[in-house]
C-alpha cells in the first residue's frame, strides 16, 4: 500500500479563485454601504439631527412627572387593550386549527387545491400589519374595540397557522400509524395520533401569541380601535406629555406582566 | 388462516420490493421472517394490514380478501390483526392505559374514545393484559417513562386487546438490549400460544428467530429463499438469505446458548420470583 507523504502538503480553505471572489464581494459590500450613506447625508437636512439631543432633552423634562391622577382614567382603555388581545387571540386559534390542518403536507385533505388555499390564507394574513388591518376595519365596521378583536385575530391567524401546521408535519409518523393499524377512523387517528404530539407546541404558540398581541393592540387605538392607544394619541395631539408618559409607563408594566404571566405558562406546559 | 398469493409491490420511486410472494400461515403458527434490510420483510407485514396497498396479488384473513376490502371494511380487518412495532410506535404523550385502550379504537365511536369513555369490559381486559406483562401498577405513567422493554410490553397489551387472530411483528427487538429482547420475544410467544394467535415476526436476528420461531421464511431481494423449520437453517441456507459470510458462529451459539437460556430462568437459591417481576424486567 503506497502512503501519500504528509508534509510539505498545503492547505487551503478557499483556492485562489474563490479568495478573490470573496474580497470583490466585502469590496462591493463597502462601496455600496459608503454610497448609500452618502446618498442619505445629502438628503438629511443635518441641524436638526444635531439638534435632537437638545430636543430629546427637552421632551423628557415636559413629561416627567407623569401626571399621576390620570391613571383613574386609564382603567377602562388598558382592560379593553387586554381583551382585545385575549379575544382576538382566541378567535384566531379556533381559525387556525383549520387552517393548519389543511396546510400541513401529512393532514391535508388535498395537497393539490385545499392546501395552496391554506398556504394563501397563512401568508396574506402574515404579510398585512395588525395596525394595517384596523384601518381597514375601522372603515368597515366603524371605530371601536370590535375592529381591534378582528384585526389581532385577522393578524394572528396566519402565524398560529403557521408555527401550527410546522408541528403537524414534524411528528412521529409512526405513533400515527401504529393508532392507524387498530382499525381507528380517521377522526380518532386525529384525536389519537396527532392531537397529542402537537398539543404542546399549540399551547406554547396560543400563550406567545397572546404575548405579542398584547403589545400589538397597544398601539391599534391610533388608527380608532379602541384600547388604550386611543388614549394615547389624544394626549399626543393635545402635547399633554405628563399624561403621555404615563400610558408608556402603564404600557410597559402591562407587557411585563403579560410576559411574565405567558413564561409561566409555557413553564407549566413544557 | 392467512393466504399470502402472489404478493408484488411496487413502490412510487419504481423499486420492486415484493415479486410475487407466496406464504400460507396456518392458525396458532409463530413464524419469522428473517432477511436482509431491504429486503422487504417490512413491506409484507404493512401489505398485510395495508398500511402499505399491495400492488397485485391477494391476502386472505379466513377467506376474506384483504386486498379489495373498501375503507369502511378494512377498518373492522384491521381490528383483528394486532401490530407490534420496532420503536414500540406508542403515543408518548398519552398514559399507559390510553395506550393499550388505544387497541379498542376500532370497536368504540368517536366521541366515546376522545371522551376516554370506554365501556368497562375493555378496561377490564386492559387491566388484565398489563398485569399478563407486568405493567398493571404502571397503567398512569405517560409512556415516555417507561424503558423499552416496558413500552415494548405496551406495545403489546395494545395489540392483543383488539382480541386479534393474527400478530404482525415488526422488529420486535431492535431496539432492545439482549436479555430484554429474549423477554420480549418471550412473551409474544407465550402469548400465541395461550391465546392460539398466529404471528408474523420480522426479525434480524437470525439466534432469536431460531430460538422462538416454529417456523422461518428467508427473504431475500422481494423473494422467498428459504421456508422451513428453525434447525434446517444451515450456512448454505444463510448464505442464500443474505449472502456470503461465515456462518458457523452464528448457529453454533444458537446450540450452545439455548441451554444457557432456561439457566437463566431459575435463579439459585433464592424463591423462585413471581413471573410479574421476571417480566417488568426487575430480575
């Protein structure tokens, strides 16, 4: 047996041709950054940038101290945040259980048609902003906590579907099968097979979920569905910057307590 | 009494896994089908119960023809054959008891078994089959608690409390340590012939299959090489089965090691150990 001999042999990671490739690549990275930079500078009208500081500065000694009393008013717009969220949430899961089902490849009823159609719904309900929906919607149904539960649920459905019809294609085949081989239906192969594996990344997604809409129905007051962002922009438009940083402070105590509240319960679950 | 005629599958991807096989499984007969990966032991075993649809040929449960049965019918066949699995295939999130009542699925309606409401005969039976394997104080513990020997036994409750005529095994071992895999074995065979069940068990391991089979079918390449007795299993036979290799070690232990085996039963000196404990795996 012949044997190569080990020294004198060189190492490489890339050969010659694909080192220069990669520093034409950087090359071009950083004249395209500089350039772009130069294009923003130029339109940026840079005394007030400059300013900003001063400005910042000032805004923050107009806000503090937050305007205590105020919170007597709040009550009512921070409980309507919260249920826009639970609300929506919950209509979003009962409609994407559906959805799921039919988009994940191992349950669909047709890979062809009823798929494509799920795959539809996840996405454009993913590409359109919960904020984007409320408009719309409080142009339908008219300004109100109603038009924030329908566009968080609008908003949701796609990623619940998603991250839910993920789990559906990753499980056990083989537990499905063996329930299969009892001479189960197919609705018990479902309840026996399938709905056990994934119902702990189901109720993991419902509660991080929920997280994220608390915080997204936060600011839907803005465009008019109800909930404490309503709230918020009176007191912008009216430069009550006491009163603004107050709903801040109340904003994030809430999302502190909703995080706290949703790692608790994932806890529980995993 | 199972007719196996003509069997063929061919897969979606254009291999040939089955070509044309024969088999007839009198009842009460444990046999083993041994032969390389590959070589389409899996795929008889799924034909049979359709988990895989055979592409020609015809499979007979008592005079019924499995392969033209429509979904309605194929569901109340599939009752009456229990399957074992090679990872054991139990839900591992669910208890042990709604795994083994997971076998009655076939014979309960929707909402009876997703309420767990199950009449209490089969949770009589139930209870019965997991103190046979030794698992009866186990019946709460999720499945993914158990060790493999303990989910395998599982495994097997759930199969037998279908009240089936036949058993599909598929690899009932691989998965095991030695001593736990003779258990196992063990005890599907005593349970066929307590309760005069037929059995088809794949297997890789030529010793076991030797040890607990009446009765070996050789696969090789989709095709039957071998049907006969354990004893008649000589290195030519192996050969032909899987190949050229040296095979006097594999048969000759199977001589010396059978004796080693009841040894192993009988514990010296001590009283002699309720089966339960020997089964549980705690000897």
């Amino acid at each position: 047996m012949t044997t190569i001999p080990a020294r004198g042999r060189t190492w490489r990671r890339r050969d010659r041709r694909t080192e220069l490739l990669v520093w034409a690549a950087w090359l071009f990275a950083v004249a395209l950054f500089v350039g772009c930079f130069q294009l923003i500078s130029d339109k940026t009208i840079w005394a007030f940038v400059w300013d900003a500081p001063t400005q910042a500065g000032d805004l923050a000694v107009r806000m503090v101290p937050p305007d205590w009393l105020y919170i007597r008013t709040l009550g009512r717009p921070i409980w309507d945040t919260i249920n826009i969220a639970t609300i929506g949430t919950l209509i979003a899961i009962l409609l994407a259980i559906p959805v799921a089902y039919c988009a994940a490849r191992n349950t669909t009823p047709s890979v062809s048609i009823v798929r494509p159609i799920a795959l539809f719904i996840i996405v454009s309900s993913r590409s359109i902003n919960a904020l984007i929906w409320a408009l719309m919607l409080v142009t339908i149904i008219g300004p109100g906590v109603f038009s924030g539960i329908i566009a968080i649920a609008l908003r949701s459905i796609g990623f619940c579907a998603k991250l839910l019809y993920e789990a559906i294609e990753e499980i056990d085949e083989g537990q499905v099968e063996a329930v299969r081989a009892t001479g189960a239906s197919g609705a018990q192969v479902t309840g026996y097979g399938i709905v056990p594996q994934v119902l702990p990344a189901f109720a993991g997604i419902s509660v991080f979920r929920w997280d994220i809409n608390i915080r997204e129905s936060t600011v839907l007051g803005l465009v008019g569905a109800g909930g404490i962002g309503l709230e918020l922009n009176a007191a912008i438009t009216q430069l009550y910057w006491t009163q603004v940083s107050l709903i801040l402070l109340v904003i994030i105590g809430t999302v502190i307590v909703s995080e706290w509240v949703s790692a608790k319960i994932r806890h529980a679950i995993i | 009494m199972l007719r196996i005629k003509g069997l063929t599958k061919r897969y979606r991807t254009g291999d040939l896994a089955l070509k044309g096989i024969d088999i007839d499984v009198p009842d009460g007969q444990v046999m083993a089908l041994i032969g390389p990966s590959g070589a389409g032991k899996s795929t008889v075993i799924r034909c049979i119960n359709r988990l895989v649809e055979p592409t020609s040929g015809s499979i007979t449960l008592n005079d019924t023809d499995i392969v033209k049965l429509g979904s309605a019918d194929l569901r109340r066949m599939r009752r009456r054959m229990g399957m074992i699995f090679q990872e054991y295939a139990l839900v591992e999130r669910l208890s042990v008891m709604e795994n083994v009542l997971t076998g009655r699925l076939g014979y309960v309606g929707f909402w009876q078994s997703w309420l767990r409401r199950f009449p209490q005969s089969d949770i009589d039976e139930a209870f019965r089959l997991l103190e046979r394997v030794g698992l009866d104080h186990m019946a709460d513990k999720r499945a993914d608690e158990l060790s493999g020997g303990q989910r395998q036994r599982v495994g097997i409750c759930r199969a037998l409390i279908q009240n089936p005529e036949l058993l599909l095994v598929d690899e009932p071992t691989a998965s095991l340590d030695p001593k736990t895999s003779r258990q196992i074995m063990r005890l599907i065979r005593e349970l066929c012939s307590e309760r005069h069940l037929s059995a088809i068990i794949n297997i890789h391991d030529v010793m076991l299959a030797q040890m607990f089979a009446e009765r070996i079918v050789g696969l090789r390449l989709g095709e039957i090489v071998y049907d006969g007795p354990p004893d008649k299993l000589t290195p030519a036979v192996l050969t032909s089965i899987y190949g050229e290799e040296d095979w006097s070690a594999t048969i000759r232990k199977v001589d010396e090691e059978a004796p080693d085996e009841e040894a192993d039963n009988v514990v010296p000196f001590e009283v002699p150990r309720p089966d339960r404990d020997r089964l549980a795996g705690l000897t």
